[in-house]
C-alpha cells in the first residue's frame, strides 16, 4: 500500500523545502508539483503563465495533481499555493493520502519572499513589500476555504 502527504498551503509558506527534508527523513519520494510542470512544459512557470496562460498552467497542474493523487510508492507531494482552489481538489488528495496545512501569518509571508522569490512567481513579480502583504491579505482568505480542508494544520 502507497502513502501518501500532500503539503498544500500560501506561497512562500515552505512546501517545497519542507517535503523534501520530511521526504529524506522519511525515506520517501518527493514530488514537486511546480517542478514537475516546468518539466513537462519546458519552460518555468513565469513563462508559462506569459506565453501560453494561467488556464493552460492550471490544466497542466491539475494533470499532475492527479497523476500524484494516484502516484505508486510512499510520496510527499508539494502542491502551488492555489493548485487546490478548485471544487473537489482536496477531497481528492484528502482521499488519496494525508494533507497538512502549512500556515503563515501574512507578514511571516511577505518577510519570506525576496526579491528573486517574487520574480520566480508571476501574480507577484515586481510587487513591492506593502503591495505583496496587501495582495496575501486579501487572497488567503479565500484561499483558506480550501487549505482548512487538509487533515492537519501546522502553524508556523
């Protein structure tokens, strides 16, 4: 029987650095899901979003989501910070595996993403300190609708 973690949580909360040391302790694999789409796309996913569209990164990502949701062997799974905004994605991964929450205040948030962070990420590149904390105030709201469902919650 596989095991399986998804992480899922705002960007900038850790995922991605999280999964792999608890992937490494574990002794598991470690998906990325980011990762796996610039793979597939042969670009990043800056890129992505400007010369094909969001909407064609989010068919990618949901793609990969399942192919991880149904992935063989014991796995940590490190989703985008919006790739379970849609109806039915964490009911999916909650019964395909454990989820957990990664939980940050928003300020914690802003004080995490870097210059080079925000360039790396395309609905804040270019966002200065006060526009970034003022764009996760008003999106993880909403967001955590969705990121409330995981099994668990871990505040950081």
């Amino acid at each position: 029987m596989s095991h399986r973690i998804f992480l899922v949580g705002f960007m900038g909360s850790g995922k991605s650095s999280f999964g792999r040391r608890l992937a490494s302790q574990l002794g598991w694999d470690f998906v990325d899901t980011d990762a796996t789409i610039e793979q597939l796309a042969g670009m990043t996913v800056a890129e992505i979003f400007k010369r094909c569209s969001e909407e064609c990164f989010r068919a990618l990502e949901k793609q990969v989501i399942e192919e991880s949701a149904a992935r063989e062997g014991d796995t940590v799974v490190s989703l985008g910070g919006g790739a379970v905004c849609r109806e039915g994605v964490m009911e999916m991964l909650n019964n395909a595996g454990e989820t957990l929450y990664l939980k940050m205040k928003p300020a914690r948030l802003v004080g995490r993403m870097g210059e080079l962070a925000r360039a790396r990420r395309p609905k804040i590149a270019g966002m200065n300190d006060e526009n970034l904390l003022a764009y996760i105030e008003k999106t993880l709201p909403e967001r955590e609708k969705y990121y409330n469902q995981a099994t668990y919650v871990i505040e950081l």
